[in-house]
C-alpha cells in the first residue's frame, strides 16, 4: 500500500518523523521512503527498511545503566500499582522499582546484591521478595506499606537454591516460595 503523509513545508537539513496507523499487526512490515519537492518532483526511494510491527507496548522502568534486567518480578497490588523487583547494572544491588498511575519511581532495596528476585503482594499492602546475594545466601525482605519502606530481611541464610523460583501469599497470608535447587537436586517449597 502506498501511504502519503504531508509534512511540508519542511526547512532543508529538518528530520521529520510521523507515526503510521493501521498497519498489520505482530508482522514484519516493509517501508520505503520517496519525497517530494515543492514543485512536485519526486526522489529516488529509499532503501527499504523492515521492521516489526509488536502488540506489546513497551516503557522503560528503571533508567539507571545498561545491563540491568537480568532477572526480574514482576507483582500487581491490590490498589492496582505495578510492582518490578530486578537486579541492578552487574547484580551488584536489588532494585524495587514502582509504577504508581504516573510515573516510576525507582529505588534500592538491598545494596548487598539481588539475584533472581521473586516477588508476591499479598494482604493488606504487603510486598515480599525472595532472592539471593552473593556466597549463597538467600533473603526475604517484606514491606507492609506497599514499598514505600523495606525493613531488614526476615530470613538470611546459606541456602543453596537454584536460579528459578516462583513466590506467593497462601490463603493465611504466609510466604511460599518454591525453588530448584543447584545441580540435580529437588524442588523445595519454603513457607515463611
């Protein structure tokens, strides 16, 4: 299909953008570019450039660095706010970052470390999130405010468990979080 979009008159040397609607969803699309002149001579296309037209929206969360994100929660509160608990740049803290209807506010929970944090709300605002820092220690860190404060971790100790986990309130409202151990070892399920 061949689209015109007016967006003259334009001063030589002024990039130009627009948005395109209407195009195929989750599918690669083609487009290339020809102008115009005043006088209604066209150039010569463009080369075609190919991109993919995604469902998803995207944002970003925390803008501190590169190489963050490696491991990431994500929880929804009973108020609605989005929750991303995360590694910083190089696993070196645990990041809490919080959508709160306008903006994301970001910051650090645990400057020890957090590798592969799993995340839970549970009742009454409360936010838990299980992870490791180095030398093997795993941690919970609980906030009864929604995230506003992040007191001492509950639990510390040398447990050696694997770098998949999954966390949740039961209907009492305690933490379970089941994990893989290292190696071949089984799947345990930690209530706290």
């Amino acid at each position: 299909a061949q689209v015109v979009i007016g967006t003259g008159p334009v001063t030589a040397g002024l990039t130009v953008s627009t948005t395109v609607a209407g195009l195929p969803g989750a599918r690669t699309v083609h487009l290339r570019v020809w102008a115009r002149d005043e006088s209604g001579n066209y150039s010569a296309p463009s080369d075609t450039a190919a991109a993919f037209n995604s469902p998803f929206s995207f944002e970003k969360v925390d803008k501190v660095g590169t190489g963050i994100g490696h491991a990431v929660s994500l929880v929804v509160d009973r108020l609605g706010d989005r929750h991303v608990l995360h590694e910083g740049p190089g696993s070196a803290d645990l990041r809490h970052s919080r959508w709160n209807g306008s903006a994301w506010t970001t910051r650090v929970i645990d400057s020890e470390g957090g590798t592969n944090p799993t995340a839970a709300a549970g009742p009454g605002g409360r936010l838990d999130v299980a992870y490791h820092i180095p030398g093997g220690i795993f941690r919970v860190r609980r906030s009864i405010d929604g995230g506003a404060t992040w007191p001492a971790p509950l639990t510390r100790g040398p447990i050696a468990l694997g770098n998949k986990a999954a966390a949740s309130p039961d209907p009492a409202g305690n933490l379970l979080v089941a994990a893989g151990r290292h190696a071949a070892g089984p799947v345990v399920l930690l209530r706290m």
